[in-house]
C-alpha cells in the first residue's frame, strides 16, 4: 500500500467514519445501514488489503503490514472482523487468521490490544481504530526486533573478545583446577591403558598355534608332498650349492679316537 495515498485515504476514512457514526446518532436503530457505510469507508482506506468474506454475517478481512525495519524486513497479520447484529452498540468479533514474523507472545498482546480498544470505543464505529492501534503495535514490534539483534550482536562480539583473550592468556592454574585436571587425565590415561591390555589379550586369544592350525586345516599334513607330486621332474636343484666331496673336509671314522666298530655292530 502506497504510503502517500494510504494517509491521504486514512484521512478521508477518518470523516467517512465520523459522518456515519453522526448519522447513526439521528437514528439508533439502524444498525445496518451504519456497518455499510463503515465498510464503504474502509473499503477505501484499505483497498489492497481489505476483502470481504461473508454478507450474513458482515465478515471480513484486513491485513496489516508495519513499516518496513532494518534489512526491508516487515511484520505483518491478517485481522478478520465479524459484525455482531448491534454492532457499533455491541464489540466486533475478531481474530488474528495469519501473521508473518510474529511469535506467540506478539499474537497474543495483539489480541489484548483488541479487547482494550474495543471497550473504549463500544458505541462508535471502531475498525478503523482498531486497525490502526494494531498498526503502531507491529511498528512497536519492528523496533523491538532491531533493538533485539542489536544486543544479540554485542553479546556476540563480547564472547568473542573474551574467547579471544582466554586464547591468548589461558586459564590461570589454581590448586583446585590443577587437581581436577589431574584427575581427568589420570582417569583418561588409565582407560587407555585398559583399553589397550583388553585389546592384546583379545588378540593373544585370537592367534593359533601350529597345532591348532593343522587341527583346524588338514591340507596342511600333506602340503608339502603335494608341491612335490605337483612338480614331478620339473623340480630344479642348483648344483653349485654342493661342493665336491673331495672338497670336504670329512674325519675318517677310524682316524675318531671314540670309534669302535663293535659298538656299531651291537647297534
């Protein structure tokens, strides 16, 4: 809604709705007629936003945007009014439908914000009032939330010095917190160590040994055999790896001093 033709608008409104609550005055009883010229009024004060929902009941909607804030950014909420049947003499029926950026607590003050003007104003025609009261709550509620993300980024920029500082100059050593440190690491330092006992003895349960691995794999009795039937003839024996016998320096058994042939004859 431009803001130009929605002021000059408001003020129009503003004496659309004065007239028509002089003429209800000339005649009590009209009810009806003052609710349409009302809405005639607001119609024109609110051509963008207003919209009607139902004629029996007179039900209908306006949505309220406040200022834009910081960033462009806005809130805004959807006010639907219902006419009771001796509407200005009795309050309006009304709800918040939709918001955007609003939270619980705003809706509720909202809703608060109603009911007070509503009392106020029992007797005259009051949409455009109550409209417009809830128009400076949601301006109130932009400021609020720039105010809010104000401190928030103080706090964070004094977090974030005071970490810096603790970076630099570290924690001061107290007995107290020296002990706690010790027993932290103490108690670390002895998990690791069981850790790691539970770790060998579950790998010395783990590993075999040779008879287990032949009790287990029986391929491995006649392994060797096997390689050997495999190769046949193809079995390559380097010769330069044996000398001579004449090369060899073997003792004659008889040159043994311990020799006695009769003992080999016994054996």
């Amino acid at each position: 809604m431009p803001e130009g033709g929605a002021h000059a608008r408001a003020g129009g409104g503003r004496f659309a709705v004065r007239a028509a609550h002089g003429r209800r005055r000339a005649t009590m009883t009209d009810y009806s007629e003052e609710q349409r010229n009302e809405l005639e009024a607001l119609e024109s004060i609110y051509p963008d936003s207003f919209t009607v929902l139902s004629e029996k009941p007179t039900t209908f909607t306006i949505t309220v945007t406040s200022e834009a804030g910081e960033n462009d950014e806005t809130v805004q909420t959807t006010l639907k009014f219902t006419y009771r049947e001796k509407y200005p003499d009795e309050a309006p029926l009304y709800e918040v439908v939709s918001q955007e950026n609003l939270d619980e607590n705003d809706v509720t003050d909202i809703i608060k914000l109603l009911e007070q003007q509503a009392e106020e104003n029992l007797g005259m025609v009051m949409i455009f009032t109550l409209v417009s009261a809830v128009q400076e709550k949601l301006n109130e509620i932009v400021d609020q939330i720039k105010t809010r993300r104000e401190e928030e980024k103080k706090q964070k920029e004094r977090e974030a010095e005071e970490e810096e500082k603790q970076r630099f100059h570290g924690t001061p050593v107290t007995i107290e917190n020296f002990l706690n440190w010790k027993a932290k690491f103490d108690a670390e330092l002895l998990e690791i160590k069981r850790k790691k006992m539970k770790e060998e003895e579950q790998a010395g349960k783990n590993k075999l040994s040779g008879k287990q691995l032949f009790e287990m794999d029986h391929n491995l009795d006649t392994s060797d055999i096997q390689f050997l039937e495999e190769a046949g003839n193809s079995v390559e024996v380097d010769e330069s790896l044996f000398q001579e016998m004449d090369d060899l320096e073997l003792e004659d058994e008889e040159d043994d001093p311990d020799y006695n042939p009769v003992n080999l004859d016994s054996d």
